[in-house]
C-alpha cells in the first residue's frame, strides 16, 4: 500500500495544479491514500470553501483511490488566526519545521495541539535534531503526546536521506513505537517523484513501522 500524505493545489500560494489533477496523478501511479494539505495561512478565509471541495473530490473519487483531507500549518511564528477559523472535517493537520529556530517552542506547541481533535503530525522536521535541542529523547515524547512524524521525500530535506541511511535512528523511532507516514511534498506535477515515494513506503512496511492513524477506516 502507497501512501502520499502531503501534497498541494492552487489553495496554497506555491501550489501550481487542481486538486483533481495531483489525485488523477496518485492515481495513475498506484497510490492508494492520497492526502491534501494546503497551507493554512494561503487558504485564509476559504477553509469552508477548501474543506467542502476536498469532501466533494473524496466522493468523485471513491473506489479509485481514498482521498484524506489535511492541512499544513506554519509554526514560524505560532498560527494564533487559526482559531478563527472553522477546520472542522479534517483528517488530520501537518505542522511544519518545528526544528526551526523561529518556529514556536516544542512544548508549548505539544499542550496547544490538543485543541485539535483530528491527529496531529510534523512535517518535514528532524526530531533528532530537536531532541538535542529540547535535552529529551524525541522519539518517546511523540509517543506519548500522540504526535505523528512524516517521512518527507522531496528531497529537500536532510532528514529524508538520514533516515533512509541511519539505521539506529530508524530503530529509535520503530521501537518507540511512533506513527510515520510519507509525504511527497508535491507543489507543481513536474516535480513529482514518484520512485522515491514508493522506495519510502516499502521501507516502512518491511521494517514493521506504525501507520500514522487508522488511515484505512
Ligand atoms: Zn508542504
């Protein structure tokens, strides 16, 4: 089973295609779970409009491919105008380089989320690195505050090639027993990597890793 839990449209201000064309795409390459996740701050005041389009894409789509309604949320500074807005039907939310030295402390950011009653993940964000930062071990604290972490493969991050090649970090996070999904990151289809989405999704399943939430409901 392929999984591609992060992907934007037009919603997001560097998203070039349709969300009926970056699903056709999942579709023609095998993919089974297709995620969308805008950014928050782009969509604005079109969430209700954003959240109805991807429930009407979800039920066009239904049979061929399951279709999950996400969103990324910047953290760099904390998104305080997301709570004026209505998120509920979401999936789950992705928030994004908590590593970054801008981005709103760990801690505060693990007791805010649970405003959130949909799962909750960090995209492109390297835990170990955050580990060192915060003193604590990354991969036990996830565990507990039920946070998922994703498996980037655009290539634009290190934490991608790092987990691929660092066996011990890959044990750390398995055996601690944290949820890992994959996301190709996609913005525009030309830049679509397909081979290294599939590479991802087969090294998790063969080295037993969680799925991020029940995501075959
Ligand atoms: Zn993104």
């Amino acid at each position: 089973m392929i999984m591609d839990l992060h992907n934007h449209t037009v919603y997001s201000y560097d998203g070039q295609n349709s969300p009926e064309q970056i699903i056709e795409n999942a579709i023609e390459n095998g993919v089974d779970v297709i995620g969308i996740t805008d950014h928050q701050f782009s969509i604005g005041r079109r969430m209700g409009e954003y959240i109805k389009k991807l429930s009407d894409c979800r039920e066009k789509y239904s049979g061929r491919i399951r279709v999950l309604l996400g969103l990324e949320i910047g953290t760099r500074p904390r998104p305080d105008d997301l709570f004026t807005q209505d998120i509920r039907g979401l999936d789950y939310v992705l928030f994004e380089s908590l590593d970054d030295y801008r981005a709103m402390d760990f801690f505060e950011f693990a007791s805010w989320r649970h405003r959130f009653d949909c799962p909750v993940g960090l995209a492109h964000c390297d835990i170990f690195k955050m580990g060192e930062m915060y003193g604590v071990d990354m991969p036990r604290v996830l565990k507990k505050e039920n946070i998922f972490w994703e498996l980037n493969t655009s290539g634009n991050y290190s934490c991608y090639y790092d987990f691929l090649t660092n066996r011990k970090k890959r044990d750390a996070l398995r055996s601690a027993g944290v949820g890992v999904s994959v996301g190709s990151d996609t913005h525009a289809l030309y830049e679509y990597r397909h081979p290294q989405l599939v590479r991802a999704n087969e090294l998790l399943e063969s080295e037993g890793f969680l799925k991020p939430f029940n995501i075959f409901k």
